[in-house]
C-alpha cells in the first residue's frame, strides 16, 4: 500500500488528467468525481513499482479508461439518462471553444479518446496505440474520422 504523501503527489501529477479523461467519457461532474476517487484508491493500493513516469502516466490512463468503460456498460448507467452538467462549466469558455468542446463530445467514444489522448495530453499515434492496446492505423483512422467529424460539425467543409 502507498503511502498519503505519495498518494498526494500522484493527484498533483495526474489528478487533472484523470479528471479530463472521466469528463470526455462520462459527461457529467458526479461520475467524473466518483471515477476520480476510484482511480486513486486502486492507486494507493497498488503496490508495484513503475518502470518511469510515463509508465505510471500510462497506468493511471489506462485504469481511469478501464473504470469509464465500467461505468457506462453497467446495469444502473445503461437505465438512467445522465444529467448534463458540462454546459454550466463550460460558461467560463469562450463561445467559440464551447462549439469545439461540445463538438468534441459528440463525437464517438474511439474518435473521442484518441482526440483527447492526442490534442490534449500530446500523445502520438504509436504511444495512444500501446496505451489503448489497438494497432496504430487504427489509431491514425480513428483521428482522421475524428477530424472529419469535428470539421463536419464545426461547419468547415465548404472551406476545402
């Protein structure tokens, strides 16, 4: 078992990340929070050592993943309609980056991890392919849909 001060320096690190990562997936700020506790409980009760920090980064991108996939496939979240909170926390945007972040998140799930994983977090498409467990073209396909989908959304296609 970790210890708090080691606990609390992961929530520094990564805390922000996690929290991103529940909001692309989950949509709401409740699951986002319960996700977030989840995520570094298996944290602190994880005993084995990393390789690095990109390992530890990777680890802690992975569980939270893993725990949104949990989440949205079990009973209670597949017979409720979530409550849309996103929209009074994205008053602080500016109108502009309000349209590309919902867009965003109309997005399919594939096409919206690998948009986070890449814009947001500055993975490649080799690294988001070893995180996500999935061949790279299908990474690179996954973005290029993504980019047609936000360029169709955003309203761009007649710019070329």
């Amino acid at each position: 078992m970790r210890s708090e001060e080691e606990t609390n320096q992961a929530i520094e690190r990564y805390g922000d990340t996690v929290r991103r990562l529940c909001m692309i997936h989950l949509k709401n700020e409740a699951d986002t929070q319960d996700i977030f506790q989840t995520v570094f409980l298996k944290y602190l009760l994880h005993d084995k050592p990393f390789e690095s920090r990109e390992h530890e980064k990777a680890w802690f991108i992975r569980v939270t993943l893993n725990a949104c996939k949990d989440l949205l496939r079990s009973f209670f979240r597949r017979c409720t309609v979530p409550l849309e909170e996103l929209t009074g926390q994205a008053d602080q945007l500016t109108d502009q980056a309000r349209e590309v972040l919902r867009s965003v998140l109309e997005l399919p799930r594939k096409e919206r991890e690998v948009v986070y994983l890449h814009y947001y977090e500055g993975y490649t498409a080799p690294e988001i392919s070893q995180l996500l467990g999935k061949n790279v073209n299908t990474i690179y396909t996954n973005l290029a849909r993504a980019r047609a989908h936000l360029k169709q959304l955003l309203g761009g296609e007649d710019h070329g």
